[in-house]
C-alpha cells in the first residue's frame, strides 16, 4: 500500500487528583497524621502523535486534549472532530488501542459518515 498519509498514535489516559499517602518524618512515637478531602476529582488526556508517512521533512505533530472524568464514546468523538480539523485535507491512519469506546456502534457510525 503506498499511501501518503499522516500516521496518528492516539491513547487516552486518567489521573486522580487524590494525593498519594508515603512515608514521612515525626517524633519518635507520635504517628504523623495525613488529612486530606475524599471528594477526590478524576482527569483525563488523550493525546495524538502524527508522523507523515513519506514526508519526513514535515516533522511530528503533537495534539492533545483534557477533560475532567473519564473519555467514554461521545467524548472520544469530540476529540476525533477536533483532530479532524488539525488534518484537514489530509490523510490519516489512526493506529490505537483495543478500549471498548473505540468498537461502540456510536464509534462506527460516526466513522462511517466521515468515508
């Protein structure tokens, strides 16, 4: 397949925003107390590394994007939409993983509507 297109990584992935509980320093026999709130906040990132596929000279392409909780199908739309306009006219391969999100009957027919 000879094919000038832009070949696009694209992962997600979520970090809490609750604090990590390690050791720490106190007086012998006086236990250290950590408080922190437990109404902890999730954060996701999906990012997009591109590389064009017989045009090096063009260089890498990083996009990203945030959002608070967690990318489900309709949030993962909203960001291909967004890459879409990051490529326009251009030909992209889209290489990523296995996440149910990206096999949902939405996920299909969003992307057939784009052929």
């Amino acid at each position: 397949m000879n094919t000038r297109a832009w070949i696009v990584f694209l992962d997600e992935s979520g970090v809490s925003l609750l604090p990590q509980v390690r050791r720490t320093y106190a007086p012998r026999g006086r236990t250290p107390l950590l408080r922190h709130r437990l109404n902890w906040k999730r954060a996701s990132m999906a990012g997009a590394l591109g590389y064009h596929s017989t045009d090096p000279e063009r260089g890498a392409r990083l996009c990203f994007h945030l959002k608070p909780g967690s990318y489900d199908t309709t949030a993962l739309i909203e960001v291909l939409e967004q890459m879409k306009a990051f490529y326009r006219g251009e030909q992209v391969v889209l290489v990523w993983d296995g996440l149910s999100a990206h096999w949902s009957r939405a996920m299909r027919a969003w992307v057939t509507e784009q052929d």
